[in-house]
C-alpha cells in the first residue's frame, strides 16, 4: 500500500512516498529494494544533506529515522527532493489518500509522463529536422565547389557514375570526422549540460549518455545521408566534360504540395477532437499522430515553400522596376525550389521558435493572493483532520502549537463531518474569539460564526455570518488554523508539527505554497528545454542560410563574373543575391509563424484544454529578432566575397 504525498520546505517541494508493506512481500522499491518498516525512511541524498543542515523540528522529525540513501538510478537529478518512508496499514488507510500497488515506477513525473514523453519527442524532432536541412545545404557547397575538378574527370573519361561515387566519397570523409568531433564536443560539453535545471533539479552525466551502439548507428545513418544526397545532388547536375553547360530546369511547383502540410494538420487535429470533442481516449493512438502529425508539418512547410515562392516571384516579375529586382524575379521564378532551400532552415526555424513560444506562454506561475481581511493569511498554514480526530486530540495539537516559537496563534474548526465525507457541510464553524486570529474583521456578536469552506483556498474575501447553532460540542474539528510570524522557520515549524501530529489528513497548506504547487514546476522545465530549443534552432538555421547563400554564389561564380564584365556594377549584384534570399523567407515566414501557434495550441488543449494561450513573452520577439538578424548577416557575409570572386581574374577562362 502506498500513498503520494508533496511536502514543503521553504520554496522546495519534497515527493514523499508513504509505504506499508507485510513482512512476506517480494516488491521492490527502485534505488531501495525491499519497502522501509516503520518509522524508517529513505531519503535522496539531495534531502538528506538538507534534513542534516536543518533542526529536526523544522524538517527532520516529519520523516522518522534515516535508514539509507536512494540510489540515483531512481532519481530525476542530483537535486531531486525525494523520501521514501514506512507506514503502517492503519495510517495509511485513516488519510485516505492510500491505494494499493504491486509494483513501483522510476518514473518522475507521475501522470503526466505520457504527455512529457510526447512533448519531449516532437522537441527532438524540431531540432532534428534543421540539422537534416544543414547536411543537405552543405552538400551542395561541397558539389559547387568541386564542379570544374569534376568536369575535369569527365574529360578524362570518367562516366557520370564513377563521378557520383567520387562525390560521395568525398562527402562521406568530412562528415565521419565532423561526427566524430561532433561526438567528442558533447562528450567534453556533457557535465556542462547536466548543470541546466529540468524540472526543479539538474540532471545526471549519465542521463544524457546514449551508449555506443545508438552514437554509432546515428553517425553511420547521418554520413550516409550526407553521401547519398552529395551523389544524387551531383547526379542530377549534369556535369560533363566542359562542365555544367545549361541549367536543370526545374518543374514547376503546383499546389499538390499542400498535401503533406493539410495531412500533417488533420493528423494533429484528430486526436485533440477525440478526447476534447467526442471524449474517446486511445492512447496507443494518440501520441502517434501528434508526433506523426508533427513530422509531416515539418516536411509540409519545406514541401509548400517553393509553390509559395513561385507565387511571390510571379508578381515580383510583373512589379520589377529595376535590373536586380528583374534578374532575382526571374531566377526565383525559374528555380524556386533550389531558391527556396536556401532558407529553409530559417522558415523551420521560425516555426519551431513560434511553437515553443506558443506553448511556454500558456504556463503562467500562479502568485499568492494578498492578504486582505475574510482571506486565509499567508504566514498561517492549514491542515483538514482525518475521520475520528476528537476534540481533546485537536486541543492537544493546537496546544503544542501554542509553545512553538513563532506561532502566534491555533484555531480549530469544526463541522458536522470532516470535510472529505459526503455529509460534510458547506460552512466551517468557529468561536467568534478566534475568528479575529484568521484576519476576519466585523466579527458577528455572537458566541460562534461560520464561514464557507471554500476560505480555506478563497482569493477573495469571505464575509462571516452568525452561527444558527451556540455549541460546538454537537461538530466535530474538521480543521486546524495556525498563525506564524511569517518566518521561514516558524512556517517549517508549523508544518512539521501538523504533519506528525497524526491527525492531519494532508501536509499543512499555505496559500503561499500556491505558486508552488501549481502546474509552473514541470512546464518550467519544459521552457527551459524550449529556450534552449529556440537558440540551437535559430543557431543551425543562421548557418544554413549562410552556407545556402554562399552556395549560391559560387554556384553562380560564372553568370555573375560576366555580369560584371559588361558593366553592371557590384552593388546590383548585392541586390540580386539578397533579394533572392528575402523573397522566399518574406514569402512563408507569416505561414511559419501561425502554423507554429497552431500547433502549440494543440498540444496544449490536447493535454489540458483548460489551458489558455496569452500573447508570448517578450523572449519570443527577442529570438524572432535575433533570427533577422542572423538572416542578415548570413546574406551580408557572403555576399561581401562577391566582389573577390567576380573580379576579372575570377572569369578569364570565358
């Protein structure tokens, strides 16, 4: 039998896990083994060097005695606050909260694992996916590069195949020893990246290792990739013996290329209208398409970029007023699709930043109401009593209360039943003496007073009325209210009082502990995977477009060398190669970016739709400026070499 149970100390929360176990039981607890007795605990060793700093009375006694420390294969991180104790039977089933298990998860994060696990995921596709267009963008430099060596081979004799071969291989090479710096940067990197906090704790080396056997099955895939799209790439050229004499006429795109864009939407849409809608849950089901969903996103907006950018280019053509504008019209129009990867990166980019912005400022961390008269205070702290507390025993507890340091105050309430029964009614009775202690002011003349029980949580104030009844004696305590100082350690004292008391049904409540114990702790750690997010993917965007533009313009070496020589001036060339990387981005940036909220706003109504999205936070407009800026000067880069590579040395072999 176990129980799950948050404590509080100070502003961390500790996951307590109550155990009763029988003599005879073979379950074991992951980083335990066998269940602790009673009166034994086992704690992370995070906790346990905090119980040893601090006085029993503020956090130690809650727990019992140290039997051992949890093994950190159990544990989230090396700052997880987590115990495990040992319970009787008895007091696990007087608070109501027990429930039987027959076996133990290291899961962290409880019911919502699913959820993280699918959010984790599409994360990792959206840093995935740019990296896919970087090699894809980097093999074309490569190819431009190497073009006249390759029209060389083909004067010799070479056929096109064995020149395909020769630019895999030539690809291949680089790249396994790029991966294999890669692989020693994150190695080296790694017990740096452990020190980022995820969900309240930072995280084990160990955690962010993924083994030999998947380090090589990725570098392997990933310099394959790299080859075989160098090989095609040069393939699809058309290199000959005098080199590449005409350019491959691309087809034009049509709008069959929204196909796999409106799939991946309705793949994303099914399942939020299964369980928000028509309320179906398939699991099995669920995360599949949203990943699925997500993935085919992606593609759709590479896929669906070039249609665009020919639509864009087509009245660029017919609005030109200028040589650049007319040249980078027509080459756009001509090539959208070669056009076009050349920002790709920075549209997905764009995307991804806007997805994680999106759901980020759906999380907003709640803030402790201030404190006003007909409001709990927030230096006092509450505990509802379990079945059977008798008056005498909530007397003694709110007694020893008394003599604690800092604890000003202890109020009991009373009800006909304690406040998780069905009968329990809707108000709390209280003596109208102690009803000031609780910050009430007009306090009725009469010997008792009720208030609903809703002040316990009320952000707002609640009036007291006049009891119907004099005696108290016919209620039985349901609550107990103490008043503090407002210290931290007064605070602890009070907890730790309470929850040892043996009466108290939950952990002392504050309404302080609200900012606490809402949903922010695990979305927090969620935003910092998304910031994080947001610099690689802005990062690898900025140098595909830079690689892209360069590219580009060796690619061109030859066309623009001879526009040079008949007198068109250097900066008409700057015009035509920044114009044809403005007009694609120009033209699928707005769609990126509304795509990106969309898909936020699915993922978050498919796991809460209570949760609303509010305008991002002023980091998404700094990252979104940060992805110009790095737009402008990936173009500025490269296109400052034009001049040196368009001088009349450059083209004397025309």
């Amino acid at each position: 039998m176990e129980a799950n149970v948050v404590e509080v100390f100070r502003d961390q929360l500790i996951n307590r896990r109550d155990v009763a176990a029988l003599p005879s039981t073979t379950v074991k607890i992951p980083g335990i083994g066998a269940p602790p007795a009673p009166g034994l605990y086992y704690a992370s060793p995070a906790l346990q060097r905090l119980i040893e700093s601090t006085p029993g009375d503020e956090l130690g006694n809650r727990f019992g005695t140290f039997a051992g420390t949890i093994d950190d294969a159990a544990l989230p991180g090396p700052d997880s606050l987590v115990v495990v104790t040992g319970a009787t039977e008895t007091e696990l089933r007087q608070n109501g909260r027990a429930f039987l298990v027959s076996d133990f998860t290291t899961n962290p994060y409880g019911g919502s694992a699913a959820a993280y696990r699918t959010v984790l995921s599409i994360g990792a596709i959206a840093l995935f996916f740019p990296v896919l267009l970087l090699i894809s963008i980097v093999t074309s430099l490569g190819a431009a590069q190497r073009r006249e060596r390759f029209a060389t081979l083909r004067l010799i004799g070479a056929s096109p195949q064995v020149v395909s071969r020769i630019a895999a291989v030539e690809t291949a090479i680089p790249s396994l020893l790029g991966a294999v710096a890669g692989i020693v940067l994150a190695t080296s990197l790694r017990p740096a990246a452990a020190q980022i906090p995820v969900n309240g704790s930072r995280l084990f080396a160990a955690d962010l290792t993924i083994g030999w056997a998947a380090t090589t099955a990725v570098v392997a895939v990933m310099v394959a990739a790299t080859a075989l799209v160098a090989a095609r790439r040069t393939a699809a050229a058309g290199v000959g013996p005098l080199g590449v004499t005409r350019a491959v006429r691309e087809k034009t795109p049509t709008a069959r290329r929204c196909v796999p864009l409106l799939t991946g939407l309705a793949a994303m849409i099914t399942p939020v209208l299964m369980v928000r809608v028509f309320e179906v849950r398939l699991p099995w089901l669920e995360s599949p398409l949203l990943i699925l969903g997500f993935l085919l996103i992606l593609v759709g907006l590479v896929v669906i970029g070039p249609w665009l950018t020919h639509l864009v280019s087509r009245v660029g053509l017919r609005h030109a007023n200028s040589a650049a504008g007319v040249i980078a019209a027509s080459r756009i129009h001509k090539t959208p699709m070669a056009t076009f990867r050349s920002v790709s990166g920075l549209v997905i980019a764009v995307f991804v930043v806007s997805v994680f912005a999106g759901a980020s400022s759906v999380f907003k961390e709640a803030e402790a109401p201030t404190a006003q008269p007909g409001m709990l205070q927030t230096t006092s702290l509450y505990a509802t009593l379990t079945a059977g507390t008798t008056p005498e025993q909530a007397a003694e507890t709110a007694l020893q209360a008394r003599e604690l340091f800092g604890i000003q105050n202890a109020t009991i309430g009373y009800g006909p039943a304690v406040l998780s029964a069905r009968d329990a009614g809707p108000d709390l009775y209280l003596r109208s003496a102690d009803a000031s202690t609780l910050g009430f002011e007009d306090v009725p003349t009469t010997e008792t007073v009720t208030v609903s029980t809703s002040f316990l949580g009320s952000m707002q104030p609640l009036p007291l009325d006049p009891a119907p009844a004099a005696d108290l004696d016919e209620f039985v305590p349901v609550v107990i209210v103490l008043g503090t100082d407002g210290t931290p350690e007064a605070m602890d004292r009070a907890r730790t009082l309470l929850n040892t008391s043996g009466i108290a049904a939950i952990p002392a409540t504050s309404p302080s502990d609200l900012r606490l114990q809402s949903t922010v702790r695990l979305i927090q750690g969620l935003a910092v995977l998304a910031y994080l997010g947001m610099f690689v993917a802005i990062a690898i965007a900025g140098l595909s477009l830079a690689v892209a533009t360069a590219s580009a313009m060796l690619d061109r070496k030859r066309v623009l060398g001879l526009m040079r020589l008949m007198g068109m001036p250097v900066s008409v060339l700057r015009k035509i190669i920044t114009r044809e990387a403005a007009v694609p981005l120009l033209a699928v940036v707005l769609l990126s970016v509304g795509l990106g909220f969309l898909v936020s706003w699915l993922m978050v109504t498919f796991i809460d739709d209570t949760y609303q999205l509010t305008w991002p936070a002023a980091d998404y407009f700094v990252a979104l400026g940060l992805s110009l800026l790095l737009a402008l000067g990936a173009v500025i880069t490269p296109v400052s070499l034009l001049r040196a590579n368009t001088a009349m040395t450059a083209t004397r072999f025309e």
